[in-house]
C-alpha cells in the first residue's frame, strides 16, 4: 500500500510540474492574449470570391453601393462609366442623399461625356491622364471594407466578364484605398 501511494504521490508531483509548465509556455501565453483581446474569425468564404458574368456583378456592385455609408471610390474605364450611368445611377443618387461621399476616376472621358455629365451630379469625377497614368482597369471601394476588382477588359463577351469580390478590409482599406487616392491625386477634375 505505501509502495502504490508513493507512486501515486511522485505521478501527481508530475502532472504538477507539467501544469506549471505549460502555464509558462508560449502557448499558454498565446491563448490567454487571445481570450483578452478576442478573436475575429474569418469565414474565407465569406470575404471573397469571384464572380462571372455581366449581370452577377452588376448585382453586387448594387448591393455595395446600396449598403454604403461612407464613402464609394470607383476607378473605371469609359465603357464603366457608361455602365454606371445605365445600371447604378439611382442607387448611387440615394448613396448620395444619404451623404455618401462618391468620387470616380476614368480616363477617355470623350467617350463617355454623357455619362459623365449625367454623373456630374451625384459624384465628383476627376479625368486620369493615360500619359501619366495609363491606367485601363476598374476597381470599386466601398467604405474601405469591400471591393470588386476587375480581371478582365472591356473587349470580353459580357458573359466572360470576371471580377474578385473581397470584404477584406485590410484589402480594401489597405491596398486599394490608397491605390485610389494615388490615383485621385494624380487626376484632374471634370470641368
């Protein structure tokens, strides 16, 4: 009996000192940081994805721009302008009302100068010099938290039209953001 409860005794001492161990582990340390602060998970599925098709992405540029509250920023191209003015012009007139602030920047205003002066209204829109910046692509911010970024050109089949859907905010707020003001600075307003 004495035999087995010193075992049991030195098995218990054991156990004890491993549990001070680990209490003083990097680990340990880890997840006590993380029961302080919180920690956000992040669906992969939720924040990104790519969409096909003229009317997919129509669909979810309207859903952003209905649920802004802030600020759309949106470099386009002509044809983009266009699409502005034929499929967004009202949501982007309430996104206005509700003091959202909407700039555009496109180049080749020439070829959309209806778009533009219909535009006019609800957005500023600044004109990119294709000398300085020959910029031929588009990409939507919308509050710094989402964006739709183009990955193919104007010349495609509107069912092959593709863009990247993110609701990353470090992609959005981060990257592209200050993409857009580079390019914003680097553009002249529509006079």
């Amino acid at each position: 009996m004495e035999r087995a409860k010193k075992k049991l005794e030195e098995e218990v001492l054991r156990m004890h000192e491993r549990v001070d161990e680990l209490k003083e582990s990097p680990v340990m340390r880890e997840l006590n940081e993380i029961f302080q602060q919180g920690l956000k998970l992040i669906s992969p599925e939720e924040m990104t994805g790519a969409l096909r098709g003229k009317f997919s992405i129509l669909q979810q540029m309207e859903t952003m721009f209905k649920n802004a509250s802030q600020r759309i920023d949106i470099v386009t191209t002509p044809e983009g302008m266009n699409e502005l003015l034929n499929n967004h012009l009202e949501v982007l007139k309430k996104a206005k009302e509700r003091g959202v602030e909407i700039k555009i920047a496109t180049n080749s205003i020439e070829k959309c100068a209806d778009a533009v002066k219909a535009l006019g209204n609800t957005a500023e829109i600044r004109t990119v010099d294709e000398k300085e910046l020959p910029l031929q692509g588009r990409f939507f911010v919308v509050d710094g938290k989402q964006l739709v970024f183009g990955l193919t050109d104007s010349k495609v089949h509107s069912t092959q039209d593709i863009v990247l859907w993110s609701k990353s905010e470090h992609a959005a707020g981060d990257v592209l953001e200050p993409l857009f003001k580079l390019v914003w600075t680097h553009s002249k307003p529509v006079s």
